[in-house]
C-alpha cells in the first residue's frame, strides 16, 4: 500500500492547531490539575455549601469552573468577534469567585 507525501505514519498531533495560545491553555489545565492534586494530599477537602445549591469540594468547583469557562469562551466565539482575552478574564473572575464563595 503506498503512503502520500503527505500522509504520515504512526501517531501525530497534526489534527490539532498547535498555537501558542492552545498550549498555554492545556498547561495551565495541567498546572491546575496538578496543585490542586497536591493540595488535596496536603489538605484534604470537605464538602461545604456556599451559593451553589448543593455542597460541593474543592474539586467539584474546580470542574464547576472549567466546565463553565469553556461555555465562556464558546458563546464569546458564537456572539463576538473580539479577542478571546476578554473571555479568559471574564473566565478568571468566574472561576476565582466560584472556587472562593460556590
């Protein structure tokens, strides 16, 4: 079977758009991922109930935030067309205020 010029073998990362601003994001869900990992061996979380209708740990309203900052920056696409910095500060906010009061 014959290979294109432009086809590549074996496993790529090609599909995705490797920007820099792409892997600034994935590192900072890293990072995220990471000291919240360590800060649960070092403090452990219990469930508390803040504005949020259910009690939720630390970690539910880390996922909480991620979750909703993604929804943040899908509807900035669908409805601006400014730079996606905004989103990410309206983003911060959201999800500083959710890991403190949520």
């Amino acid at each position: 079977m014959a290979v294109n010029a432009t086809q590549e073998e074996g496993f790529t990362l090609a599909w995705m758009a490797w920007t820099q601003p792409v892997a600034i994001f994935f590192i900072c869900i890293a990072l995220m991922l990471v000291v919240f990992g360590v800060l649960q061996f070092v403090m452990p979380t219990y469930e508390r109930k803040g504005f949020l209708p259910v009690p939720t740990t630390r970690g539910d309203r880390l996922f909480m935030s991620l979750l909703g900052s993604a929804y943040i920056h899908l509807i900035w696409l669908a409805f601006s067309d400014a730079s996606l910095l905004m989103a990410s500060g309206i983003s911060i906010v959201y999800a500083a205020v959710m890991l403190r009061w949520g």
